[in-house]
C-alpha cells in the first residue's frame, strides 16, 4: 500500500486530559489519586499535564481506581505516542521536500519508479520509500559521505546529476533483489562469455532474456535500467555482497553499443575486485582510466579482436557479402564491425546502417 493511501488522525490528545476529566467527574484530586494508585503524585501530575506517558504498570493501577479498563489507558497512550511519531515524521517529510525536488519526479512517476502522488509532501515520502532511507541525511551520508563504504564505495558529490544518477543505480539495486541466481563462479562466468558472443553474433528477438539467463546461471545479475532525465549512463558494475550486478541502460539503443558494453562491464567482474564500483560514460572522482582501459580492452578481445578488425581493413572496400561473411568468420554480428570502423572514422557515419539493429528489451 502507498503510504499516501493510508488513514491518519489529524489529532490525538495526550490520555491525561481523558484522565484530568475523570478525575473531576469523581471528584478526586491528583493526591488522593496518587495515594489509591500508590504512585507518587508528581508522577501524576506529569501524566495530567501531558509531560509523561501511561506505563502498563500504571494502566492497571488505573483501572482499580478509574473503572476503566487497563488496555482503554495503553491504547489511549499508544495512539497518542503514534501521532506525536507522526508529527515528527511531517517535519522530517518537510525538511526533506527541497531535496526530492532535486530528483526527475515526472520521469520516475511516468516510468514506474513511483507511484503518483498529488502532493510534494507525498512525493518526498515516496521517494525516501524508493531509497530505504527515513530521512534525505541519510541519503546523503550514504551516496555523498560514503558513511556504509562496504555498500556503495564512491562518492556521487562531485558528478553533474548525482541525484538522478543515484535514483537509477538505486532502481538497479531494487530490480536485481527480483531476480534469484546461482552462487557466483568465475569460471562458469568465463564458460558463459563463449554462448554470450554467439547470442550477440545472432541477436535475437529475446537477446536479453537469453543474455539474462546466462549470467544468472553463473551467478551475475543482469538488469535492465532504462535512462531517466540527467542520467545520462551507459552501465554500471557493483558487487551487492557477494553477487555481481550489471546494469545496462541500451542509451543508444543500437546493439553494436549495448554488446561492446555488456563486455566491458563483464570484463570489470572479471578482471578487477569486489571493493570497486564502476559507472561508464560518467566523469567521477574515484574513476580509475587504467581499469575502464582494460574492460575496453576485455570488450574489445570479445566482440572483434584487433587482429580481426586488422583483416577486415586490409580487405576494405568493404561489401555486403564481404561484411556478412567476415561477421560469420569472427562470430560477431555485423553491426559490431561497421560500429568499430565508424568509430575509428574509417567509414562514415551514414554507411552500413542497414547492419545496426535497435535495442529493443523483450523481458
């Protein structure tokens, strides 16, 4: 249930003005009833003024004197209790409005991440419901101070969207506790990249679901995070205790960028440790060149080695039969090759965009 949905008093005294009123109805004062309860007196008078609470204790002391039932006093004290928590959480949900309105609210709200809401004030419990946090102090400790670095291990301060940014890694965390996958293990990881190459040489319809199966049988997590407002990411890799999570946007939506992606990240599982988180095509502090250098490298060996992309060059101009046939030869697909030649800007843009197939997600 949202928490906006639910019902809650505007107000609830204190159970010592229900217990002053009695008092006057049967004419006794705080004394003689301090004496009948054998309370002290200025414990009564405390709970009268509302500055102490109805102990159960007390409650059935209470009931001998007043008539009323003991669980009448608790249930009093305990709604009481409630709404003062809740007053206070109001001040919190206040407090906090200015840093939700940080966040892509719209966006989130139309892709799912939250559920609507008429009020800012509603949006803001939503969105410390999305984060696990009971106040945006907490937000901050965790993804600006590093205060629990064995969870999340950088620093998102310094990033132009750290608000955003944070939002879609969180949605990635929430995705992946759906998912269940075997105990991680390298080499059943390393066994999975030859299947995984050849899914992507044929790239099928349910390229990602088949994608998703493998990983998870090596025990990796595979998820799918569409990009929101300001968070213009690729992927990222993290170990969630002892399972690794990839979390792939498909930004470009063309298979020859979600492929060499999905290989780079393997490659940070693969080749660098549990202790490090990694976000690509984002400029942060904690950013290691020499570790994303070797996933390119890791991506590179698996979607068309230099001494592949070396042989179809010298076989340039290319042709259709000569691109299918080379892709056939290398197990790739043909788009990887004509992404590569792009991006080295051997061939221009506008050639060979009949091989580029869109990235379209059939979970």
């Amino acid at each position: 249930m949202s928490s906006q949905s639910q019902y809650f008093p505007q107000s609830r005294p204190h159970p010592g003005e229900t217990l002053t009123e009695k008092l006057e109805e049967m004419e006794m004062g705080p004394k003689e009833f301090a004496l009948r309860t054998g309370k002290p007196e200025k414990t009564i008078i405390a709970v009268m003024k509302g500055e102490s609470s109805i102990t159960p204790d007390m409650a059935v002391q209470f009931e001998n004197v007043t008539r009323i039932p003991a669980n009448f006093w608790m249930n009093h004290q305990r709604s009481y209790d409630e709404y003062i928590a809740r007053e206070k959480r109001k001040a919190t949900i206040d407090e906090a409005v200015a840093w939700a309105k940080k966040f892509p609210l719209a966006d989130m709200i139309k892709s799912g991440w939250l559920p609507p809401a008429a009020t800012i004030q509603e949006k803001t419990m939503e969105m410390l419901a999305f984060f696990g946090f009971s106040n945006h102090a907490a937000w901050e400790d965790y993804y600006f101070k590093q205060q629990l670095k064995v969870a999340f291990r950088i620093s998102l301060a310094q990033t132009k969207e750290p608000y955003s940014i944070s939002a879609w890694l969180r949605k990635g965390e929430l995705q992946a506790a759906e998912l269940d996958a075997n105990d991680y293990s390298e080499k059943k990881f390393r066994d999975a990249l030859s299947k995984i190459k050849s899914i992507m040489a044929r790239h099928p319809k349910d390229f990602f679901s088949k994608l998703q199966t493998s990983c998870l049988q090596a025990g990796v997590k595979l998820v799918h995070t569409p990009c929101i407002n300001k968070a213009p990411i690729n992927g990222a890799t993290r170990w969630l205790n002892d399972t690794p999570l990839i979390q792939l946007s498909g930004r470009y939506k063309r298979n020859d960028s979600f492929w060499f992606t999905f290989f780079h990240e393997a490659g940070h599982i693969l080749l660098h440790g549990k202790k490090d988180i990694f976000l690509e095509n984002l400029e942060y502090s904690d950013k290691d060149t020499e570790k994303e250098q070797e996933a390119d490298e890791f991506a590179i060996k698996w979607t068309l080695t230099k001494d592949e992309e070396k042989e179809i060059i010298e076989a340039c101009p290319l042709t259709d039969a000569g691109i299918r046939k080379f892709a056939k030869k290398f197990t790739t697909h043909p788009a990887i090759i004509i992404g590569r030649l792009q991006h080295k800007k051997l061939i221009p843009y506008s050639f060979g965009r009949e091989y580029i197939e869109p990235i379209i997600f059939v979970e």
